[in-house]
C-alpha cells in the first residue's frame, strides 16, 4: 500500500539582506520587504522558525546610481519557493564623499530674567559632512541648536550638530566631523 504525500503551502512576508563590504560606497534599498509564497511537507512547517526564511540582494559590483536587482529566496531544508513578490527590486548605489560645511548657531528659548545674551560662540566654524553622495549633496547647512532657556551665567554645553536640507529637515545618512 502507498501513503499520500501531503504538501502544505505558505506565505511569508520577510525583510530583504545585503552585505557591501567596500566602505566607500553607500547602498540603501527604496523597499526592503518581499513576499515568499513556499510549500513543503506538514513536519517541515513545524520545525522551521520565521528566521529561517530569508531574502537577499546581491551587491557585488553594482555601478553607481539606482537598477533594478533580483531577490534570492534562502530556504530551510525540504522548502520549495512557489513565488516571490516583487521578484526585483530597486537599489542605490551611492559612494560616500567628504565635504566641508559651515555652522550655523541656532538659540532656543530665553535665558533668565534680567539677564541679556552677550554672544553666543561654538568651538567650530565648519565640520566634515560624511554620507553617501547624494545624502550629503542635499545638506545646506549644519544647525547647532543651543537651549538658552533657565540660564543666568556664562555656560558651555555640548550640543548635537545637525546636517539639514533647505527646508530645514535633517538629512538622515550624513555625520558630521
């Protein structure tokens, strides 16, 4: 006599990988999400977790600018891919640059009562923007925010250097130096 066998199917939303080794390029996926649609014997699906579904790009030698890449569907054992949605998807390829930006020196707030602002100096004029090209070609300008709110004699504070855009929003992916 023959026993049946019963393939059980699945679907599994999972995040896309990529590995760059080179530190001079910058890559960023625009979607970073697929859907595996797999099938497999009923025992497979019992002893596969969620991270043994994977999803990854290759990288390697990718020119600069935006393509289209196919995604790898990276299986636990006895799986069979059905379908991956979006079979493609699309990647930037960006080196990372230097450049110099100035500071400009924002106050908040007002300080104590009674007391006028003199001046208000930071330790540097400019800082080394670092980011992938077209992150850091967006940067205007480089925005230390200083809180004078509550103070009422000469202060020294550390305070976060922020590369935005010419609308004021900051520019994720750039540091500065």
């Amino acid at each position: 006599k023959s026993m049946p066998i019963c393939w059980h199917g699945s679907s599994k939303t999972v995040n896309v990988c990529y590995h760059a080794d080179d530190p001079n390029v910058g890559l960023s996926l625009e979607e970073n999400k697929v859907h595996m649609k797999v099938r497999a014997l009923r025992s497979s699906f019992v002893s596969a977790g969620t991270n043994d579904f994977r999803a990854e790009i290759n990288v390697e030698d990718l020119p600069e600018g935006r393509s289209m890449e196919k995604v790898s569907a990276i299986l636990p054992h006895g799986f069979e891919l059905l379908e991956i949605d979006p079979p493609e998807l699309p990647v930037v390829v960006d080196s990372v640059i230097k450049r110099t930006a100035g500071v400009n020196i924002v106050t908040t707030g007002s300080p104590a009562e009674g007391v006028t602002l003199a001046s208000v100096t930071g330790d540097m004029e400019k800082v080394e923007l670092i980011g992938p090209r077209s992150k850091v070609k967006q940067v205007t300008q480089v925005i230390a925010y200083v809180p004078l709110t509550g103070h009422d004699v000469d202060f020294s504070q550390r305070v976060a250097l922020l590369p935005v855009n010419k609308q004021g929003r900051v520019i994720d992916d750039v540091t500065t130096s």
